[in-house]
C-alpha cells in the first residue's frame, strides 16, 4: 500500500480505501443515467474535499472512472443505435448524463494534476494525469459534436493549458500508460492531436453513428499525426496556445507566431488511403483497423472518404458558388411528411404545413436555411425534407447535408437540393412470375429537372428506408399510367428514405 493511504485523514466518504469500493460497488447497475450521475457527483466533491492528499485523489478518481465505463458503454450505445427512436427529453437526457460525465472527469484529473505537480513522489504520474484530461475533453468535445455544437467555449483554452504545460516541462512526448490494458500506452501530445483532428474533420456533415466512427478513425491513426512550432508539409492547421479559440485550417497570410503550433494527419493520409482501398477491394472492415465495435463496411468506406477528402491539403470545394440572399421556405420532414404535402399529380396538398425556414443562401446545388435552435427537433444530418419558397407552389425534395447549432441559440441547416418539384407515384412490388404481392407503398419520383423521367430509360424514386431490393421489380403509377421497372441501383441510403434508380421495362397497358 501506498504511504499516503496510511496517513490520509480526510473525512471524504470515499477517502478510505474500503469504504470507497463498498460506496461505488453499490451504485446500481440498472440505471446507467443514475450512476454516471451520482460518479460524476463523487468527481466533483473532491474538489472541495479538506485534507485528501493528492496521491489518494488520484485513486479515487481512477476509481471512479473505471466504475464508470460500463454505464458510459451501454448509454452510448443506446443513444447511437436508437436514438431515432427515442423521445426528445430521453435523447437529452442521455446526452446531459455524458457530457456532465466528462467535464467533471476531465475537472477532477485537472484539478489532481495541479495539487500533484509540487508533489516530488507523484512526478511520474503526471503524463497519465494530463493525457487523461485531455482525453475526457476529447470524448466530451465529441459528444458536443454528435449534437452538432455549440461545443463549451473553455474547452480549447484547457485542453491548450494542459498540452502547454506538459510542452513546458518536457513530457508532452514521453510515453506513457493511460489506462491499463491492450491499445492503453499514448503521449500527452497524441492526446491533444486526436481533440484537434477530430475538430477539424468537419463533422457536421456527418450523422452521430458516423461520427462515433470517424472518432475511433482518428483515435487509431493518431501516432501518424504531426505537430510542430513552424509550418511545414503535412501541417494543414494551426492553434494558438495562449487563446482560448478552436483550431483553424492555415492560410498562407497567417504569420507565424511562437503560441501556435501547426499540426496535421502527416502520414495517416495515407494509411487511410490503404484502408480504403483494401475495403472496396474486399468489402470487409480491414482487421487491423481497430474500431472497438463492429461497424457495417458501407458506413465504415463512407467515414473514411469523408476523412480522406478533409484531410486534403487543398479542401474540398463547394460544387457552386453560393449567392447571399433572403427568402423564406416552408418545410416537411422526412419522406412522410413530403408525401403528405403531395397529391399524385404532384401539386400541394396544403397551403399551410410544415415550419417556416429563412433561406440566407442558395445555390443550383443547394441552400443554407437558418431556423431557431427551439424548432426542427426532427433535423438529422442524412435525413430528407420536402421545401416549398413562400411564393411557389411546387414542392421541391432535399437532404440536409450540414447542421451546426450556434452560440446565439439559432441552428444552421445546409441542404442538397435533389429537385425543385416533385411527384407521388405508387409502388406495387411484383413477383418471380409476374403477379403483384403485398406491400404496396407510396413514393417520390424525381423529374426530369433533376435526374430522370419516364420520358428517359430511367427513374429515380425516393422511398421508404429499406424498401430497395436490388431483386425485385415494381409496378409503379405514374401520371395515371402504369409501368413496370426494374432496379438499377441503389443512389443513396438516408437517414429515413432509400432512393434508388430504376429502368423502364414496359408500359402496362
């Protein structure tokens, strides 16, 4: 035992030994939203704590983050696989529950690492101390993130303090156990490198399963990252230690200053670029790529494209020039709410339905709404809405590719334009011998302004999540005519729509 256990005489109900792993031993494991919250509790009373050594908050605080991990474990996981289908206050409430979690994690290692620094005996200790902190930043920066911000404006000011003061007193690089176990031996600065690659992988075009993903991506890959004091190749960014700000991509006005430091994915670039193209070769999840859960191949080659092209030294380009302007928009969401604004010759079923969006700016390929923070609760990055300009009467079909949720409570929307009009069309799935079977559904085809028409060899049909088959055929309604179609392909999987394309095998007559 350790000599400082011995002398402890605190009062803190968890300063003793025993009764500290009696005390957390009895949290329920029943209620993971109840026990991260009364952990996280027990995290934020040793800041206050009188006469507790810091050799002792330091095990009381792994104490605690071990019996956390369980709850952390399943509350992720029910928040990423079912939270499409969870009311409003459960998705908020699991989300408060972890977020709190981590801040008062990374508040607690902070606080030990600062009451542990004069303390000759524990010096060894203090790369695991800093890289924990950092690490808890990270996971709650994450979670910010899944939410599509706003992220914790102190958060970039701590987690440079830390990395800062690990630089200062030279072990920013030493190797160092984190946490025990396989995968569990990091640095201070790979710590810091993952909070700063994952901010700028531009996650907010990505839904929260891919987030989690692209997280885990740049957690592996992270030894491949570089940083240093002066820019150089591979060094895409910057971050300025002495403001509390976020990392930027550099530009080339930008001089450099002795606070910055410019770092970038180095030569993960292109371990990532041999990921993906093993994937597509095998259309397996490479085993070497080490995720931590199992993840579908399509989702995976999806993250690691939109990786790929961030990383970029030269950023993606928008498609369009975007044009500033003013205008209003009524929206619907999801393919059900489209269908219901629609009648089967395509005109509106209702002149009032829907939220009422401002449009600040559009181009041919899409537009950026701006909606306050308390409306579209429904908006998911992937998810299909139907748009309609207060002085139209088409409705037209988009995605929402991009959703940032500001400081001024107000919730930024970027949306790819599929069409500006649109048609309900009925599906009827048919047989091997040519005969009709159940399932009939309702669905969307796009015109020819936008991809194809039954005046072409092609269709293109938005449909129920699920409802492409590359197998089966469909008779389809359109226009008070009836066709059979054949798939073709499958464009895209969103969040709650499938749209595939089809050819035209015959008029029925």
């Amino acid at each position: 035992m350790l000599g400082w256990m011995s002398k402890n005489r605190s009062q803190h109900p968890l300063a003793d030994e025993k009764k500290a792993r009696d005390l957390l031993a009895d949290i329920p494991a029943s209620d993971p939203y109840r026990a991260l919250e009364e952990l996280a509790y027990w995290l934020e009373s040793l800041r206050s704590a009188e006469d507790l050594r810091p050799g002792r908050v330091w095990e009381i605080i792994s104490l605690v983050d071990r019996a956390a991990k369980p709850h952390q474990r399943k509350l992720s996981q029910e928040y990423l696989e079912v939270s499409s289908r969870l009311q409003k206050f459960q998705e908020q409430r699991i989300w408060n529950g972890v977020v709190e979690f981590w801040r008062q994690l990374a508040a607690a290692y902070e606080f030990c690492f600062a009451q542990s620094v004069p303390v000759g005996a524990l010096r060894p200790l203090l790369p695991s101390m800093v890289a924990r902190a950092i690490r808890a930043h990270t996971l709650e920066l994450k979670w910010a993130l899944m939410r599509y911000g706003p992220v914790d404006p102190t958060l970039w000011g701590r987690l440079s303090a830390l990395y800062s003061q690990a630089e200062g007193a030279d072990f920013a690089d030493r190797v160092c156990e984190v946490y025990p176990g396989p995968f569990g031996d990091s640095t201070v600065t790979r710590e810091y490198l993952k909070a700063l690659m994952l901010m700028m992988s531009s996650n907010g075009n990505l839904p929260p399963r891919k987030l989690e993903i692209g997280e885990r991506v740049v957690a592996q890959l992270s030894e491949f990252f570089v940083v240093q004091a002066t820019p150089g190749p591979g060094c895409a960014y910057l971050v300025d230690l002495s403001a509390a700000k976020p990392p930027a991509r550099l530009v080339a006005r930008v001089a450099p200053q002795s606070a910055c430091r410019y770092f970038g994915p180095g030569s993960a670039s292109d371990r990532l670029r041999k990921f993906i193209e093993r994937l597509e070769t095998s259309g397996n999840v490479p085993p070497d790529l080490n995720l931590g859960a199992d993840f579908d191949a399509d989702s995976v080659v999806d993250v690691l494209r939109h990786l790929e092209r961030q990383w970029a030294v030269v950023p993606p380009e928008r498609s369009g020039e975007r044009r500033r302007t003013f205008s209003r928009i009524q929206v619907v969401h999801e393919l059900e709410g489209i269908l219901g604004v629609l009648t089967v010759a395509g005109t509106a079923a209702s002149l009032d339905m829907g939220e009422t969006w401002t449009v600040e700016n559009e181009s041919e390929q899409g537009f950026g709404a701006v909606i306050p923070a308390s409306g579209g609760d429904w908006i998911r990055v992937g998810g299909a809405l139907g748009f309609r300009y207060e002085d139209g009467h088409s409705w037209g079909v988009g995605v929402v590719r991009r959703l940032v949720n500001t400081d001024d409570n107000q919730r930024y929307v970027g949306i790819q334009t599929l069409t500006r009009g649109c048609n309900r069309i009925r599906l009827v799935p048919i047989g091997p011998s040519g005969r009709p079977l159940d399932g009939a559904q309702d669905a969307v085809m796009l015109p020819s302004g936008a991809r194809d028409s039954t005046a072409s060899a092609e269709v293109t049909v938005l449909m129920r999540l699920g409802g492409f088959s590359g197998q089966r055929n469909f008779e389809m309604t359109a226009y008070d005519r009836r066709y059979v179609i054949a798939p073709k392909a499958l464009v895209e999987a969103g969040a709650d729509f499938d749209m595939g394309r089809f050819r035209l095998v015959q008029r029925v007559l």
